[in-house]
C-alpha cells in the first residue's frame, strides 16, 4: 500500500507540474505511441532531427488531409444551405486546429514545469 500511495503521489506532482489533471496510475506495458520512443531517442542521441522529421511528417500528412476535406466541401458549397454549413464548419476547424498547433508548439516548455514541480517539492518540505 505504501509503494502505491508514493507513486501516486510522484504521479501526482509530476501531471501538477505539467499542468494536466491526475488521472491515476495507469497498468504497465500500454502502447505510448510513436513520439516518446522518439523523444527518448534525441535525449540519447542529443538531436532531435529524428523526432522533428517524424513530427514534421505527421504534421504535413493532417494538414494536407485537413485541407483535402475543405476543399472537397468548397466544390459544393453552393449546392445547398446544408452544404455551405459543412463547408464552413471544416474550414473554421481548419483554421483552429491550425490556431491549436500553433500555440501547443509555444506553450510553456517542459523545462518551466520541471522547474514548477521543483518549487512544489521545496515548499512541500
């Protein structure tokens, strides 16, 4: 019972510090994806050229999709209200999913967070 209150506690101070609520501990061996085996690899490697082309890559691929459906829907936006609504609808999404990405890749850098659980450490003792 101990081991499981301390890392639940680790857990805990760690999503803080992230800024991202505590879901619990989470039963080992389930699939992380692509990105953090990628992530782990540049903090060997000490280059993140690996995992920038992999990001980069997957990033084309959504945006080009994205842009595919809008202009799909732009074909026949004049047909019908209905089909102007679906037009506009994907063309705003693709416009703040564009917004998202943006300020994900400017947001607070894992090292500020790190630096965020350090202080929660210090005033905790």
């Amino acid at each position: 019972m101990a081991d499981l209150a301390f890392f639940e506690t680790v857990v805990r101070i760690h999503r803080a510090g992230e800024g991202a609520p505590c879901t619990g501990l989470k039963p080992a061996g389930l699939s992380v994806g692509p990105a953090i085996p990628l992530a782990e690899r540049a903090l060997e490697d000490h280059s993140a050229e690996m995992l920038a082309d992999f990001l980069a890559a997957d990033l084309r691929n959504e945006l080009r999709s994205g842009l595919e459906a809008v202009d799909k829907l732009a074909a026949h936006r004049d047909q019908s209200l209905q089909d102007e609504r679906r037009y506009v609808e994907a063309m705003l999404g693709f416009e703040v999913y564009s917004h998202h990405l943006f300020q994900a890749l400017h947001a607070a850098s894992h090292a500020e967070g790190a630096q965020h659980v350090h202080a929660l450490q210090v005033h905790a003792d």
